[in-house]
C-alpha cells in the first residue's frame, strides 16, 4: 500500500510540473495545441510500450468494452489543452488550485455514487468540509 501511496504521490507532482513544461512549449512554439499534441505522441509512446511489456492481450478486450468508457480520452485531451492554453495567463499554481478542487467534487461524486465500478465510500459530512476547506483556500490564493 505505501508503494501505491507513493507512485500517487509522484503522480500528484507530476501534474503541475505536466502544466508548467507545456505551457512554455506551447508559449516556445507559439501553440499551444501543437504543445499538446506533442505531449500525447510522447504519452501515447511510453503508453503503448508499457502496454506491450505488461499485458498485450488486453487490447484483444477493447471491442466488447462499454464504449462510454472511451471518453476518458476526451477528458485527457480537454484538461491538457485547457492547462497548456490558460496556465500561462492565470499562472500554473492558479489553474491547478482549480483542477485540484474539481477533482475533489468530482471524486467524492464517484465514490458517494459508486460510478464506473468504483470502490463505495459515502459523502460523509467530514468529506464535505474537507472540499469545502478546500473551496476556501482556492479563494483565498485568488485573493493574495
């Protein structure tokens, strides 16, 4: 468990530093959607070379899979550009304060709900105060 804590962890760290170094390719190169387009070859190789060395006969799976599960694509695609576009006008601190608290919101959904097969865990009113503690700080790091 503490190796999986730590591999979300470096994950975790990753995403700013993901917003920061796209962000000034997209501002070096004078697009942003070349940047990202960039980003998802680089992805997209690592990907498939992991994917051929842990378990190649999954992609055999992928013709029966719900098809709506094929959006998290669109959602990958839709936070890169937004990032690699609006990071450099409202700074990577400020947009990832964002990110991070639509992600609390839409984790605590998934979990409350139990959608995509997701592990039950319930709003409790604990959670709740903890992503609206979480609200107040991103007000507050506009505001200073």
């Amino acid at each position: 468990m503490h190796v999986n804590i730590m591999i979300m962890l470096a994950a975790g760290i990753g995403v700013p530093l993901l917003a920061a170094l796209n962000a000034a390719l997209g501002r070096h190169i004078g697009s942003p959607a070349v940047a990202a387009t960039v980003l998802f070859i680089v992805a997209l190789s690592i990907s498939a070379i992991v994917a051929v060395l842990t378990n190649p006969q999954a992609a055999a799976k992928l013709a029966t899979a719900p098809k709506h599960l094929f959006l998290a694509g669109t959602l990958v695609a839709f936070y890169v550009l937004s990032i690699t576009w609006i990071a450099p006008t409202m700074g990577v601190g400020n947009a990832v304060f964002f990110v991070l608290l639509g992600q609390l919101i839409s984790a605590a959904a998934i979990d409350h709900f139990s959608l995509f097969m997701a592990q039950p865990s319930p709003l409790t009113l604990t959670r709740a105060a903890g992503i609206a503690l979480m609200a107040a700080g991103v007000f507050v790091t506009q505001k200073a």
